[in-house]
C-alpha cells in the first residue's frame, strides 16, 4: 500500500498473525521482503518522477485472536535502524 503522511510518502506493509507461533506480524517482514519492497518503492518513485520525495516504510501489525477480535498496531519507520 502506499499512502502520504504529512507531505511524506509511505509505503506499508500489512502482516497479520493470530498467534506469536512465527513470531511478530513484523518479524515476518525479513531481509528479502524488505529488499523487494526497497525495489518496488524505487521503481514506484521514478515512474512517476518523485526521486527526491520524502519516504519512509511501515509495518502494520494486525493481531486477530481466536473470538476474531483484531488489534492493530502500526509501526512508523519500521526499516530504519
């Protein structure tokens, strides 16, 4: 998904878990979906000529319990150290 946050462009990532069996929503987010990501938004950027546009990654982490009941959480920035 990408969307603008004050001025800044953000492209998301949603991840769902029901359990921390696999981990976090956002630990499934590893080195290799990060990388695709990083391609995608740099080919997203240029297509549309936005090279100097402010942006940055979010991880959206949706937690659904066993009732489906949902908790969501977003992280800003999530792939900066």
């Amino acid at each position: 998904m990408v969307a603008e946050d004050a001025g800044e462009l953000v492209f998301v990532e949603v991840k769902a878990r029901a359990s921390r069996g696999f981990g976090t929503p956002a630990e499934g987010v590893g080195w290799r979906k990060r990388w695709t990501l990083g391609r995608l938004a740099a080919a997203y950027l240029a297509r549309r000529r936005l090279v100097e546009q402010a942006c940055r990654f979010d991880v959206v982490e949706v937690w659904v319990d066993a009732s489906g009941a949902q908790r969501v959480e977003v992280l800003k920035d999530a792939f900066h150290p």
